[in-house]
C-alpha cells in the first residue's frame, strides 16, 4: 500500500504493508509505514487547480525510491502496490485536474489498481479515529472540522482566514493582536500584557500594517502570535477571553459535524494541541457542555498514517468510510 499527505508543508509519501498484527487494515487497525520519503515543497497549485504533473513528477521517484529501499530490507516484498491513497490539502475544491488524471497515470506507471483521491481531512480523519463514527477537528493555522456516523461526511469551516477558519491558530493571532493594538489606542478591550508581547515580536505598532499586509504568508505570521496569547492568558483576561472563545468555536465546529446519536468519538489534531491548558481547559469544558453523549480522545495518528490506513482498507475491501465526489473519491478499479 501507498499512503500520500500532499499539505502545504510539503509532500510525505509511506510505503506500507498490511500483512496481519498490526499492520490490518480493519476499522480501528493500521497500516505499518515500511519507509517514508519527505519533501518540504508543497506541490504546485494553478488555474486549474492542484497540478498533477508536478504531483507525479515527485511522487513517482520517491516510490522507486521506497520500492528499492524495502526491497533491500525485505526480499519479500517486490510487487508493486495494491493500492494507493492520496491525501491533499485543496483536494475538495481544487482536485478536478488530479482526479481526471491521477488513476489513470499511476495505474500506467505502477501498475496500480486502486486508487483513492482524498481531502487531507479525510486522511486526517482516517489517522485520528481510523473508520469509527465521530469527529475530527484538525486545528492549526487554521480550522476545520470533519465527521461522519459512516454513512456521509459533514463539514464546518476550513474558510480560511478572512472568511472563517475560526478558533484556529490565524484566528487567536489575530484576535490578540488586535487587543494589543487597542491597548496601544487607549481603546476599551485593549490588553497591554499583549501590545508588550507585540512590540517584542513585530517590533513598534506603527509598523505593523506595513509588516502584515503585503505579506502572502498571512495566516502564519498572524497564528505565530497564538502561543504569546496562550502564555498571557494566566495574567490577562483579555489573552484569557481569546482563549475561551477560540475553545468555543472549535466545540461549536465539532459539534456541528458530530453525529447526533450513538456513541461517537472526538479528537482533535494539529498545532493547536501545543497550546496547552490555556486553550485545552476551556475546550474540554466546552466539548462536555455540547457533547455529552461523545467520547474525547487523543487522535491515534497523523494524516500519513490515515492514508496508509485508506490504501490498506481499499486493499482489503473494507473500506468503511464514506464515498464522496469531493472529500474520498474512489475511481472505478481498474483492470490488472
């Protein structure tokens, strides 16, 4: 099995095996990853979307890559994959061009007869809770929330910055760093705790319209400013009330998406979870208050591992995730 994470951190793609123990690729199992091969440059994006030649371009190498590297270790292992599953960020509303094209050219160069086109929150999803009923909410720069009682997926947020995303790491920055201006206005809601934490990062008020606005990296140099909120929110009520409400949006985000009955699970990924305390207490409080009949749980692993998981259960014809056009397409198998 091939598992994919195209992100815009980079490209990380794991060769697997699901031959028993651990590697069983069942509803809670996991694919054992035999090596992985990592890029930081995330693949391109154009007019047409995420660029599939420049996915291939680099996916391809690196599986010769991790074909020979496990063939050297492993002399059992030398057929090609049985399956492959390709998490990636954008895949939802900018796939059209990979999803017309991807089955086809890896079922040509790797002889590969299952193929599975994912959002990296399905993988996300499929790493933290396997294919068990609940919610997802992977919390980082941004926000978005993923669920499913197996029968179709909900969404809420994933809007990015401007629009929404809200409670992620863009939204606390820029949450404290408008405190720390009003602070510098003289304007009620203001937090001098957070203008000192400012002017220590960015340097003088004045500049930092200069500094933020023309920059196309946006969302991370306002989320870089979450963790000094989250360090005054012991001190500060405003830093405090930031926390509190960003906990609030992401329960409100999972809530939204959860599944109304049963007993499904929650967990959430992705940077936020460094925080700590100032943003988990509230956030526990929170997910209590609105989903009692839900179990919070660490997520058992990252998106990678989620689409080893998909390509293993693919493999195996128990796949128990729902299909769907956008968020998991799975083309037509092809003929070996």
């Amino acid at each position: 099995m091939l598992g994919v994470d195209s992100g815009g951190s980079g490209l990380r793609v794991a060769l697997g095996s699901a031959s028993g123990g651990s590697g069983s690729a069942d509803g809670t199992g996991r694919v054992a990853a035999l090596a992985t091969v990592t890029s930081a440059e995330p693949v391109r994006t154009g007019p047409s979307g995420i660029d599939p030649a420049d996915l291939l371009g680099r996916l391809l190498p690196a599986v010769e890559s991790l074909l020979a590297t496990v063939g050297a270790h492993r002399g059992d292992v030398t057929a090609r994959p049985a399956a492959v599953a390709i998490g990636a960020a954008g895949m939802a509303s900018l796939g059209d061009a990979l999803r017309a094209e991807l089955p086809a050219a890896l079922h040509g160069a790797l002889g590969v007869r299952k193929v599975a086109l994912a959002a990296d929150a399905v993988t996300a999803y499929a790493g933290a809770l396997g294919q068990r009923p609940g919610a997802v909410v992977a919390a980082g720069t941004g926000l978005i929330a993923l669920g499913t009682g197996l029968t179709d997926w909900r969404r809420a947020d994933g809007w990015g910055h401007l629009l929404g995303d809200c409670g992620g790491g863009a939204w606390i920055g820029r949450a404290g760093l408008e405190a720390a201006l009003r602070a510098h206005d003289g304007r009620s809601g203001g937090s001098p705790a957070l203008l000192s934490r400012m002017e220590d990062a960015f340097g003088p008020a004045d500049g930092m319209p200069g500094l933020l606005y023309p920059r196309t990296d946006r969302p991370a140099v306002l989320a870089s400013f979450a963790p000094e909120v989250a360090r005054c929110a012991a001190d500060d009520p405003v830093a405090r009330s930031i926390m509190s409400a960003a906990a609030r949006h992401v329960a409100e985000a999972a809530e939204a998406v959860c599944p109304a009955s049963g007993s499904p699970e929650v967990a959430l990924t992705g940077g936020l979870l460094k925080l700590g305390d100032p943003f988990l207490a509230p956030l526990r409080a929170e997910l209590t208050r609105r989903l009692p009949h839900a179990a919070p749980v660490p997520a058992a692993a990252d998106p990678l591992a989620g689409a080893l998981l998909v390509a293993g259960a693919l493999a195996t014809d128990s796949l128990r995730l729902p299909r769907d056009p956008h968020l998991l397409n799975i083309p037509t198998e092809r003929d070996g």
